[in-house]
C-alpha cells in the first residue's frame, strides 16, 4: 500500500489549501480523503488545481 499523502497549494506563506489522497497499490485505487481550501480563496480554483495535482501524483490509478 503506497499510504496517505498531502499536497497543499501555497503562495509564499500564504497557503491556498490541502488535498490529502490515499493510493492503494494492490487494487490499484486513489481516494481523494479529504479536500480543504481556505474560505477567503474558495470559488478561485485552488480546488481545481489541487485534485488534478492529485491525479497527476497517481495518473495510473482509478
């Protein structure tokens, strides 16, 4: 099992959001576990930005 992860989104100290992703070898699945972005940057696409940086870290996965 490859484990949780977590990408966040920053701007210099100012931190956008954070994803946190689980990625299963075995049966080959990811599962978006959590996705939390700032209220003052939600509606921008920080959301957007950060589950296709998840995808990206698992582009084989379902």
């Amino acid at each position: 099992m490859a484990g949780i992860g977590s990408i966040q989104l920053r701007l210099g100290h100012t931190t956008f959001g954070e994803v946190e992703l689980s990625l299963c070898s075995i049966d080959r699945r990811a599962i978006l576990v959590h996705v939390d972005i700032e209220e003052k940057h939600r509606r921008r696409g920080a959301g957007s930005v950060l589950v296709a940086a998840a995808a990206a870290r698992g582009p084989r996965y379902q």
